[in-house]
C-alpha cells in the first residue's frame, strides 16, 4: 500500500501535532517571559500574578474573577512535592495539563476540598515509596503546566489570596537536580519548516499516549518519527514545497475547525461544555473517568484538541468550570452599547462555587474600561437588587442608568460591539445536560 502523499500527511501531521507544539512553545515562553501579570519563573516553582485583571490588561478574554498561580514543570529532577494551605471557603482550582494538553488531574474545591493537601509529583514510569498522607499524581510527560486559580472578591480581597499564594509549595526531592527543559530543534532548519521539527523532536521526547502512536508512525514518511539529525536540512525543492504547502492548508483547517465551533453547543449562548473532552488516557485525583467527558470519535478527537489548544490553551473541562459566550440579542443583531439591553436570570445559574458574567469589547475581546470600574458582574458582586423570588435582573450599556435598581445592577459596556461571556465554576448538573437554559439579552 502507498503512502499519502508528504502533502496531506503534513496537514495531518498539523493537526496532531499543533497542541503539542503551540503548548510547549507557550511553556518555554513562560520560563522565559512570564505570561501577562504573571513574571516568568524557572521550572518547578510558581509564578503569581498579585492584582485582578483590569482594562490595562491586553489579553483575549482575561479573566476578572480569579489570580492566577501559574507553574510550569520538568520532572526530568525526579519527583517534586506540592504542598497548598487550607483554603477556608475560598473556591480555587489546582489544573494539570501534560504536554499534549491533556487536562489529567485537579486539586481544588471540587475535587480535593478545601483542606491543606500534600501531593508528590512524579514522572512517567516512577517507581518509590510514596510518604503517608501524600497523594501520588503521575504526569503523562516529564514537562506539563500547573494552572492555578484563585476566587477573589475585589482589590480588599487580594492580601487573603496572596497569603494562601505564596503557602503553595513545589520542592524537588533531589535539591541538587537541574531541570533539562526542552530539547532544542535544530535552528538550521527553515522557519516555515520549523513546525515539523518542533513536532519530531518534542514528540519524541514526549510521547502521545499510546493509542495515538499508530497515528503518529503514519508520519515517518515525512520525516517526524527520525532521530538524531533533523531531515529537514537539505531537502530538494519539490520536497520542501510539498511540506509547506500541506502545512498551510493544515492550518487552514483548523481556522475552519475553530469557526465551525468544534465542541461548542446552544444556539444563542455558545456553551464550550465538551471542547476540553479529548483526554481519554489519563485519569489522576480529581480529574472524571467519565464518557460524558470523552470524544469518542478518533478523527474528531484529534480536531477537537488542536482546536482548544488554537482557542482556549489551558482551559478547564466544564465540571471543573463551564464558560458561555453570546454574541446578539432577542433580535439577532449583534450587542451593541449604543443600546440598552437587560439580561433576566431567573433563577440564577446553579453553581457550586461562583458565577460571573464579564464584558469585552469586540473584535479584540479585552475587559472595557468604564466609570465605575466594573467589568464584570455576579453573585459576588456587592450591592446587587435581587427580586423577592431570588431573579435577577442585569442592565447591560454603555450609558449609565438612571433608575436607582438598574444603576446597582449594571453591566458597563463599550460605545461599540461587545461580546459577554458567563462563566460559571464548579456548575451543577443541570448546566452540563443543559436543563437550565441561559435567556436571551433583551433589548430595551
């Protein structure tokens, strides 16, 4: 049997392999750079960001209802302790996410508790004696992500987060070890190239869980299983242009991917209930063996992660945290502040934890500076009218409202297009079947 042509199997390699490079090229770049409010740090020790997102922050979609603890990890040390304090009622989210993106363990609120824990952090094929008391969390990959998140009220609240911040620990059991990091692609190889490259060493230096390494054998006839020297310097002309081109349409496919809403539901709000749902492989505490949480489907799968790489890297699954974006109002036009709208929940969303609704400006979804200083709105919110039944009313806009009910309910938005976004933690069932059912914003 003949192989596809180096053409389409460079597309198909894009598509595998996207999630793998674009998180370990964001990975390097946080040891480096730091992400944001977050300063970079070294591996195997936390970044933390100290103040709540506002409208400086220039970020797609930033959140305004947590601070972030962000840590990226090498085991390549050998095991390393992770300690977090007592939390009281604060909601938080410990997230593990493996080179190729897989959301493979939680602690936190909703999985673990508020309780101080003590967890040791070990590679793949680990063998020892685990301590009394210490929950074992075995990584997929030697090199991952700890993504944290903090619950915190308003700017009087952020002296609590920075206690329980800095009490979260990480500590190499051997104090000697120097982390190894990524291996490097060659930099000889052309840059419109460097993908491949990127894939044939990360990938082999990582590897896919199991059931995805017949797949990725499919790939040697363009070169991304070969070890030792990179094949491809000194490719002749035809070759190389095949390669490119196959990379380019396969980076058309997921734009199309992405705007086809892979793993979205819900006609006016856009639920991503299943965009993280691709880890079939990894099961550690707090993370759900669960199908309703699984792409069964191989091909969709595989889609569906580069997808949440591209649009959402180092989101959560929705029982861990189910986000919701709306677009137009009761009339299908799109959310403008030139007008008045008014968004009635009744009841409000079922949580666990929090809910929030947060405005962003369009095309470029950053957080919109107003006179108040709100960016966002929910069950935290101080001074908020509710009706005597518990429903609540929100006064989306860019004018302020006059009416005293309104004026203490409103949702500040820009003079131009605007797109919220709920978000809603530790969500109950009838969010994740969709029984409940977020309304339409009304225009006024």
């Amino acid at each position: 049997m003949t192989n596809p042509p180096a053409s389409e199997l460079a597309t198909q390699a894009y598509l595998y392999g996207f999630p793998l490079v674009f998180n370990l090229d964001s990975i390097d770049r946080f040891v480096r750079e730091g992400v944001g409010s977050n300063p970079a740090t070294p591996y195997n020790s936390f970044s933390h960001a100290r103040d709540l997102a506002d409208a400086t922050a220039t970020f797609v979609s930033v959140n305004n209802d947590t601070v972030y603890s962000i840590a990226p990890i090498d085991l390549s040390v050998g095991p390393v302790t992770f300690q977090v304090p007592p939390t009281g009622d604060r909601y938080y989210v410990m997230q593990f996410i493996d080179a190729w993106t897989d959301n493979f363990a939680y602690v936190g609120t909703r999985a673990t508790g508020n309780r101080a824990g003590d967890y040791l952090l070990v590679p793949p094929g680990w063998q020892g004696a685990t301590p009394d008391a210490t929950t074992v969390i075995r990584f997929p990959t030697t090199v991952g992500v700890i993504v944290g998140r903090w619950a915190c009220a308003d700017e009087a609240d952020l002296a609590a987060v920075h206690a329980v911040q800095d009490a979260t620990t990480l500590t190499a059991l051997d104090r000697a070890a120097q982390p190894a990091g990524l291996p490097s692609p060659d930099p000889a190889v052309a840059a419109d190239l460097m993908f491949l490259e990127k894939l044939r060493v990360w990938s082999q230096a990582f590897p896919p869980a199991p059931r995805d390494r017949a797949l990725e054998d499919s790939f040697a006839p363009i070169g991304t299983t070969t070890a030792g020297s990179s094949p491809y310097l000194g490719l002749d002309p035809e070759r190389a242009s095949a390669l490119r081109s196959g990379l380019g349409e396969g980076q058309e496919e997921l734009t199309k991917a992405m705007r086809s809403g892979a793993g979205v539901v819900g006609e006016v709000w856009q639920l991503t209930l299943h965009t993280f749902d691709y880890n079939l492989d990894y099961f550690e505490v707090g993370a759900l063996d669960d199908e309703k949480f699984k792409i069964a489907d191989p091909t969709q799968r595989i889609v569906a992660r580069a997808v949440a790489a591209k649009a959402g890297l180092w989101g959560n699954h929705a029982y861990e945290a189910a986000y919701a974006m709306i677009y137009v109002d009761n009339t299908g036009a799109q959310l403008n502040g030139a007008n008045t709208y008014t968004l009635r929940l009744d009841p409000t969303p079922p949580v666990d934890a929090f809910w929030s609704v947060t405005m962003y400006s369009m095309p470029d979804f950053y957080l919109c500076a107003n006179p108040i200083d709100r960016y966002s709105i929910g069950d935290r919110t101080p001074g908020l009218v509710y009706d005597e039944n518990g429903a609540l009313t929100i006064t989306i806009g860019h004018v302020e409202p006059s009416d005293p009910k309104a004026r203490a309910n409103w949702l500040p938005a820009p003079d131009g297009d605007f797109r919220p976004c709920m978000r809603m933690y530790a969500p109950q069932p009838p969010i994740i079947d969709q029984t409940y059912v977020l309304p339409q914003i009304n225009r006024t």
